[in-house]
C-alpha cells in the first residue's frame, strides 16, 4: 500500500500502531506500508489498511492512500471478511473507497 502524505508533512515513518503488525517505510520519495517480521494478528493488515484511511480524512498527515486489489483481497482474507474480499471490482482502492467497504460490509 502507497501512503501519500500531505503538502504540510515531510515525512512520515514508524509504526502508527504497535498492535497491527505494519509500518510505514520510506523508498525513495514515496512511503509504503510494510509488514513486520515479528507477530502479526490476522486482522492487523486490515486495520492497518483502516487506519490509514482514517488518518486520510482529516489530510493532516496522510492526504489519501492507493491499495491494489491483490494486496487488499489478502488483507480482508486474513481478517475473515470472505464475503467483502469477493465484492472487490476495482484495481486500485484509496481512502474513501476503503472506509465505503468499512461501512457497506460492518467491517
């Protein structure tokens, strides 16, 4: 997942959350979410993915997200939401898209 900062913010790195198993990591220019090599929970992906959205709405620090299909279809697989992994259509989600599939599924 691609994580576009906003205008105001330089960086952004480090875990958001020490519960969810991910990071975010800078390469290059561009900030990207990264799975820890230690424990990560089944649904820690996906929260992860939620999060981020979340952060996104207020454009504070995070000014959207891009996620693909693939890596978003795992993230749901992992957390047992068989039923919203399987209405995924497009092949790229971002930040309103996300919290739309939050709401539409009760995730």
């Amino acid at each position: 997942m691609e994580v576009i900062l906003s205008k105001q913010c330089e960086s952004l790195t480090g875990l958001l959350n020490r519960d969810l198993g991910y990071f975010i990591q800078r390469r290059g220019k561009r900030f990207f979410s990264q799975r820890s090599k230690y424990s990560v929970p089944p649904s820690g992906h996906w929260r992860f993915i939620v999060l981020c959205a979340q952060l996104a709405q207020n454009k504070l620090h995070i000014a959207d997200i891009r996620v693909k299909r693939e890596e978003l279809k795992q993230a749901l697989y992992e957390a047992g939401c068989f039923i919203a992994m399987q209405n995924l259509r497009k092949d790229n989600y971002n930040a309103r898209d996300i919290l739309n599939l939050k709401t539409t599924f009760s995730l």
